[in-house]
C-alpha cells in the first residue's frame, strides 16, 4: 500500500472525510478548522491547556531527546560543550549558530564586555527596594526597566539593532544580578571588571569587598562556566514560550526578557532547587532515606529534583552537575547534604515506584548544594539560572522575529461561563450571604 505523509480523519458527527497534511510529525491544527458540522459553526480546535502536546514554533536552536537523555545545541552534545567550552563561546554559538573562530570568539568577547556597566540611575532603582527585597523580583523589575534607557530596542525588526540588544542583555545581566545580590547585603555595588572572564567578573562584583583587585578561584570560576553552560537553553520550557508569547507583540526584548525572568522566579521553573535544598535539609540525615522514600511513595510529598516533563531517563545536566560538585567541593569543603543526595539517588534508582514511573534525576537535584556549598543564598539560586539563559532567550527571540509563520500569540479558549442574560440594577439583585465566597469561591 502507497504510503501518504497524511492523517485522514472522520467526523461521526457528520460523516464526512478529511485528509490532513503531516509535516515534520505534525499536523496544523489550523487546518481542523475547516471540520464543521454547519456553516456557521467556527470549525474544530485543539484543546491542550498546558501545551503539554503542541509545537508552537519550529526552531533550529536545541535539540532534547527525552527518552534517551540527550540534550545539543546547535547540534553539540551538552556533554562535549562543558567540558571544552565556556559560556560566552557557548552563548555565540547559541545565539550565532555556529561555534566562533578565535577573532569571532575575541569580538565577540569585547562586545559583550563593553556592555556589562548600566547606567547609574539603575543603582538609585536598586537603592528604592525594601530592605528584604527578593533578588529575582529585582531582576524582574531592572531588566523591564532597561527598555526605558534603550528606546532604539523598539526596532525589532533591524538586524543592528537586535545584534546590540543581545549583547547588552548578555553583558548587562551579571550586573544586574550582582547589584541585587549587593543590594539584599546593604554592601556598597561593585562595578565590572572588564580583565576578568564572564564568570570571574560575576564572581568579583559579588564578592569583593576592600581589595583592590578580586582574584577568583579558578575552580570556582570554572564550575560556573559548566553551570552557565547547562543553563543557556532548553527549548520550548514555560519562560522561554513566555519570552515568545511577550515578544510576539512586538514588544521590545527587555521588556519580554522581564517576562521571561517573571516566569523563571516561579517555584515549578526556577525555585525547584531551593526546594530540593529544603527537602534535603528536613532529611537531615542519610539513615533517614528510607523513610523520606516510603513517604513520597505513598503521595506525602515528592521527591523534590526526580522527575521531568520531558526527560525520561537521566537528565544529562544532572549527570555533569554530580560530577561539578566535587571539584567544587575541593575548594570549599563538602556540603553535607551531598550525602542524603546520593543516598537518595541510591535508593530511587533501585525501586520500582521510580523506575516503572522512569523518574530520574533532574538539573536541579544537585545545583542548589553546588551554589549553596559556594555561599550562595537559595534567593538567589533563580538569578544564577536567569544570567545564562538570556543568551538562550535572545537566540529563541531573533529565530522568532525573523520567522514569517509567527504571529502575535493568541490561543483560543473553550467558553464554559453563563449564557446570555439581562443586567440586573444593584438593588434588584438578591442580597447575597456576608461570607465573602458566598458569590465566588475561587478568588
Ligand atoms: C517535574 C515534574 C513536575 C514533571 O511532572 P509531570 O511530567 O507532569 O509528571 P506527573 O506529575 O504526571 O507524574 C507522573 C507520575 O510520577 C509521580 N511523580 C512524578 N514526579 C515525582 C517525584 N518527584 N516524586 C515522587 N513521585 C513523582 C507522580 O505522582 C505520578 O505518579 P502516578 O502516575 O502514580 O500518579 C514532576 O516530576 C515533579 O513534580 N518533580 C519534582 C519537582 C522538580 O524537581 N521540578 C523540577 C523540574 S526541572
């Protein structure tokens, strides 16, 4: 039999016939519209609350395969890039497509460099938050605002332009994060050091206090470099589509990177290894393992960094993370609760409940001991996830600019509220009950 790349569907409704093309395993679900049951009827659609089954773009950037664990960019296996690459040779080849060559790689630096002061009205901004300010809701908030210093941003649609957005995000971004970080302290803001590597600067405008030069540890700044570069992209994850969905206006990119860093600071993205710190921590110890397990088992809980929508086997930053933590722990000494980890790794992978559910480790598991062990507070834990990503977001950004199918976003909805009814005056409208969800328990 002649195959067709096809799918013919029937309507038992009205018995009719339809043969919808298939492309790259997909089929339009735009073209489920012309399945009616009368000509008024506004046509099939797809229901898919979570996008948990929808492509919404075709992109050239990342490549995951869950079920065997492999993550590239740009066709490089994640595994080769950390061990031979560093952040910003990865961000170019993220954002460029292809990997520099040495004078590529050396602009490229300068050009990003250049761009790592901001203006210093942002540190009167920083200056105006609470006391107790969460790092990331600063971040959210500077990064929104640096639209208001570039206005030139508003033209997305020039090459020039995006170029030097890109390189002004990706410089301006450590900053950022480190005057937050300097912020929540009440420790004077350290401004970059341009001699310094991405991480090394990141690590000085941190930590630096009176000495006239900081000189990072190379271990540490190293482990950085392979974090930043697990972290630079991951597909179609919530905020990079937030990032699309913001973008799709036409919006300028700090403004949709803000929406972007809005959707990382959420627990379920960004903050699920603060969790795992947290869980870790009420373990206490590694006799205590066993029990923690029997709990998740039976539904107390989960097994806080297992499990990932879409890998189904070991997620290959976990396996790179595991190995990072000892180099790091060489320099700092070993965070405890590396130990309850592993043991509960041991256990996990062992055990029916885990393995017929194909939950393994997922990136989180391990990064928040690597920052925790290195000094970091878990408040700051999104931030560190949020710097590296913005090559990523810049990279989905310009593909989305430039691609002639993308449209301002805009889903359909399936309509389940009241029909029709007339407007009732205020003193006609029966008096309800004084308990305030009497008229809506849901907000
Ligand atoms: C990541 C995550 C949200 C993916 O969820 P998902 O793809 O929607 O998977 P589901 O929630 O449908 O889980 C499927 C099954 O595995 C179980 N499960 C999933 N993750 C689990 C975990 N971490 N611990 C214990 N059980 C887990 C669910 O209870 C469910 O079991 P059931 O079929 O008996 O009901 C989920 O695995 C999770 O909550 N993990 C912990 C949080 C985390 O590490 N998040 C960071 C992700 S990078």
């Amino acid at each position: 039999m002649a195959t067709r790349e096809t799918l013919t569907v029937t309507d038992n409704r009205t018995g009719k016939q339809y043969e919808l093309p298939i492309e790259n395993g997909a089929i339009r679900t735009a073209d489920l519209r012309q399945i009616k049951v009368s000509p008024d009827d506004s046509g099939l659609m797809g229901y898919d609350p979570a996008l948990t089954n929808s492509a919404t773009c075709k992109s050239k950037i990342t490549f995951i395969d869950g079920d065997k664990g492999i993550l590239r960019y740009r066709g490089y296996p994640i595994e080769e890039l950390a061990a031979k690459s560093n952040y910003l040779e990865t961000a170019y080849l993220i954002v460029k497509g292809e990997l520099p060559d040495e004078r590529h790689l050396e602009m490229w630096k300068y050009n990003i460099t250049i761009h790592s002061m901001v203006h210093e009205n942002i540190k009167k901004f920083m200056d105006g938050f609470r006391y107790d300010a969460h790092p990331m809701g600063m971040l959210v908030g500077t990064v929104g605002a640096l639209s208001t210093f570039y206005p030139d941003a508003a033209n997305i649609n020039d090459l020039e332009s995006r170029r030097l957005q890109t390189r002004r995000l990706i410089g301006k971004l450590p900053t950022l994060a480190a005057f937050a970080y300097r912020r929540t302290l009440g420790l004077p803001y350290v401004y970059p050091d341009n001699d310094l590597s991405y991480t090394g600067n990141f690590l000085s405008m941190l930590l630096k206090m009176t000495e006239l030069k900081y000189q990072p540890n190379p271990a540490l700044e190293r482990a950085l470099e392979v974090l930043f570069i697990l972290h630079a992209d991951h597909e179609q994850n919530c905020s990079t589509n937030a990032l699309r969905a913001v973008a799709s206006s036409q919006v300028d990119p700090y403004s949709a990177v803000a929406g972007a860093v809005a959707a990382l600071y959420g627990p379920l993205h960004g903050g699920a290894n603060e969790a795992v710190i947290r869980m870790l921590t009420e373990i206490g110890s590694k006799e205590r393992v066993p029990e923690a397990i029997k709990k998740f088992k039976a539904g107390e809980g989960r097994l806080m960094g297992f499990g990932h929508r879409v890998y189904k086997n070991y997620d290959p930053r976990a396996k790179i993370i595991k190995q990072t933590a000892y180099e790091v722990f060489e320099v700092t000494g070993k965070n405890p609760l590396i130990d309850i980890a592993l043991e509960l790794e041991r256990i996990a992978l062992e055990d029916d409940y885990f393995v017929s559910r194909k939950l393994y480790p997922n990136v989180d598991f391990y990064s928040g001991i690597i920052y925790q062990a290195m000094g970091f507070p878990v408040t700051m834990f999104p931030v560190l996830f949020a710097i590296p990503r913005t090559s990523g977001w810049m990279a989905q950004w310009a593909e989305m600019v430039r691609d002639p199918e993308q449209k301002i976003v805009r889903p359909r909805q399936i309509f389940i509220g009241e029909a029709p009814r007339a407007y009732i005056p205020i003193a006609q409208r029966p008096a309800p009950s004084m308990r305030e969800d009497a008229v809506s328990p849901e907000i």
